[in-house]
C-alpha cells in the first residue's frame, strides 16, 4: 500500500517537472512561456475549480472545525515569530523572510495536485481544494501586506494597508473562493452544463500547474543554498509540525486531518519568487527556497505520509 502510494505521488509529479523544464532547455517553450501557463491556472482553472467545489460543499460543523483546524497553525506561526521578534530584536526584513517563508505555500498549485495523486478521489480533491481556498485567503492576504510593509519601509502602513485591500479585492482566486462560498450558502445549485464545464477546466490545474513548475525551475539563478535549505525546514517540518498538534483540539477524520497537515508541508508557491522580483526582496534566496522545497517536497511528503501512517 505504501509503495503504491509512493508511485502515484512520486512518479507523475517527477515527471511532469520534467517535462515541464526539458520543453524549456529544448526551446519548445521560450522564457517567459511558464507565465501564459501560469495565468492560465491562475485566472481560469484554479478559480474554476474553487468555484464549483465550494459551490457543491455543505458547511456544516465538520467543515468549520476542518477549516479552522487549516487556519490556526498560519496564524499561529505568524504570532510567534512577532513574539520572538520583540525578544530578540532581529531586523525586520529577517521577520518578513520567515513569515514568506513559512506561510506562503503552494497549496493550489503543488498541494491539490499531490494530494489526488496520493488519494485519487473525489473527496481527497474536495477536501485539498477546502484547505487550499481558506488557508490561501490567509496566507495570500499576510503575504502580500508583509510584501507591501517591506516596500514601504519607514513610511506610512496606512498606505501600504490600502494597497493590500487593492490587491485582494481584485484577486481572482479570493473572488471565486467567496462566490463558491455564497452559492453554497444560498444554496443554489449551478446548472448541470455549466458545472461540467466548470470542473473540466478545475480538472486541468493538477498537470498544468505541476508542468508549470519545471517550466519555471529551468534558467533561474540559484545562490544561498545553504539558507535557502534551512528556511525550507520551516515547511518541511515546522508548519507540517504545528498543523500535527493543532489536530490534537478537533476530532476531525483520519483523512481529513492528513490533508491539513500535508497542505501545510507543501512546497514554497512558485508565485512567490515572481512576487520577490516585482518587490525586490531576497530574489536569489526565493528562488533556491523555491528550488529546493519543490524537488524535495517529493521526498519529505511522502515522509510525512509514513508519520501519518498512510
């Protein structure tokens, strides 16, 4: 059982990164390509698929519990690297790596497309796609105010504050999270047409956005390795960690809490290293955090599978 789970993780994710970065070496596709593949994913297939899956979710108790058991080990990292900050006096941009660092996962582009490898069912990609929308909205919103904190400096936060409200109000994946949601709420029910239609695009994320990732590996300059390699253990085993012990207040099902702490231990978000470079913050150690967190995920996430004895 664990070989077999192994192979469906392992094997189709190795190799669509492969693909993805030989078209790149091989001229198929030119630099800049992964960003067409990367809106793609962004503007239609995500939204699609967080969409109609919140749509066609029930918010009961369980998925509340589910939702906030996702919430509170983001939050709570945040909270103790605040602590440790007013303790121990470190700079702030050393604050802003770790929170970046931490919280900014690739949870829709690398955790959806694991976890229905790992799990091929439809309640597997219903339950990633939950993590993913409510830990995203989290994560995307402190991600991008840290972001905006460090481009400003000593200035006004005000200011940066309003340029966060900007940002998310216009985001895509937040927009299609919250209509999911209403529709589920209000319940209506989407028409069959377009919810088929709907769930072929979301169906195409898991290839493209895997594909994706070796297409943006290739030609990336890769320095401080050695820093990079000790931030990524802050998703490899702190957040996945604390994910563990915030399980221990809900009493949520066997495999609904092995997809929390795995979305939690999913590699740092590609989307990251594009944000570094419009921010210029740290270009050269995302991009090596992103590197080695992506390529390693394959190994310590099937780790974390044997942990939870899957």
């Amino acid at each position: 059982m664990t070989d077999n789970i192994i192979i469906r993780t392992v094997f189709p994710i190795l190799l669509l990164i492969a693909i993805g970065f030989l078209s790149r070496k091989i001229g198929i596709l030119k630099s800049g390509d992964e960003r067409v593949l990367s809106a793609y994913v962004y503007y239609f297939a995500l939204p699609a698929l967080f969409f109609v899956d919140l749509a066609e979710t029930i918010f009961v108790m369980e998925t509340m519990s589910f939702i906030l058991a996702g919430l509170i080990p983001v939050v709570g990292v945040v909270a103790i690297y605040v602590l440790l900050f007013f303790i121990f006096r470190f700079s702030r941009n050393t604050l802003y790596l770790l929170i970046l660092s931490t919280v900014f996962g690739s949870l829709a582009f690398f955790g959806i497309p694991f976890i229905t490898f790992a799990f091929p069912s439809e309640q597997s990609e219903q339950l990633a796609t939950l993590a993913a929308a409510s830990i995203g909205i989290v994560a995307i919103a402190i991600s991008i105010m840290v972001l905006e904190l460090y481009r400003l400096g000593e200035s006004s936060k005000w200011e940066g504050l309003r340029h966060v409200a900007t940002r998310l109000s216009r985001n895509p994946l937040i927009i299609s999270i919250i209509a999911g949601i209403l529709v589920s709420l209000v319940g209506v029910e989407i028409p069959s047409p377009i919810s088929t239609s709907l769930h072929m695009l979301g169906s195409t994320t898991s290839a493209v956005a895997v594909f994706m990732l070796g297409a943006f590996l290739y030609g990336k300059k890769y320095t401080g390795l050695a820093n990079a390699s000790g931030l990524s253990l802050l998703r490899i085993v702190f957040l996945p960690t604390l994910a563990l012990l915030t399980l221990m207040l809900f009493d949520l099902p066997i495999m609904s809490g092995s997809v929390l702490v795995l979305m939690h231990g999913m590699p740092v978000a590609v989307s990251l290293s594009v944000l570094s470079e419009r921010y210029d913050f740290y270009k050269e150690t995302i991009a090596s955090l992103t590197l080695i967190s992506s390529l390693g995920a394959i190994v310590y996430l099937n780790i974390w599978l044997f942990v939870l004895g899957i």
